[in-house]
C-alpha cells in the first residue's frame, strides 16, 4: 500500500497559551500516527493564529483512523482540510 498526505487545521482553544506551545503538543500527538512533513502558524484574524499540519500517513491507517482521534486533543480543534494520495 501506499501513503497518504494529510493536511490538518487546528485552531487553539486558550489564545492566552503562545501559539508555539501548541504547535509542540500538536506535534507531539500527530506524530504517533505517521511522519510530520510541516507546520504552518499563519495569522487568521485579529491577533488569532491558525496551525496547519501536513502528516504523512500510511494509507492501511485511514485517515478516519486519525479523525476520531481529534477529540483527545484537549489543546485545540483539529480538521482535516485536504487528503491526497502520495505518488511514489
């Protein structure tokens, strides 16, 4: 089987919380479930950050398998914005 590529919004719960801390715990879970490619902190609106993910995943896994486990992630919300199958 081949590989997925995953592109992951997560929006921060705490905007108190500097957005690089959740950028590491974000790294941290995500990276139980494949290979971390990028992160991305870009602005989103009035001082407000948006942290976007590119996670490589084998394509046995699903990315369904990844979803659910968006709700342990007690730092912020998390979506799947892009799913693309990784040509080798």
């Amino acid at each position: 089987m081949g590989k997925i590529v995953l592109k992951i919004k997560v929006l921060p719960k705490d905007v108190s919380t500097p957005i690089e801390d959740v950028a590491s715990k974000v790294r941290d879970f995500l990276s139980n479930f494949g290979a971390i490619y990028r992160i991305e902190i870009q602005p989103l609106a009035f001082g407000l950050n948006v942290i976007f993910v590119t996670l490589v995943i084998e394509e046995s896994l699903g990315s369904s398998h990844v979803e659910e486990s968006f709700k342990d992630f007690k730092d912020g919300e998390m979506s799947i914005t892009d799913i693309t199958r990784m040509v080798e």
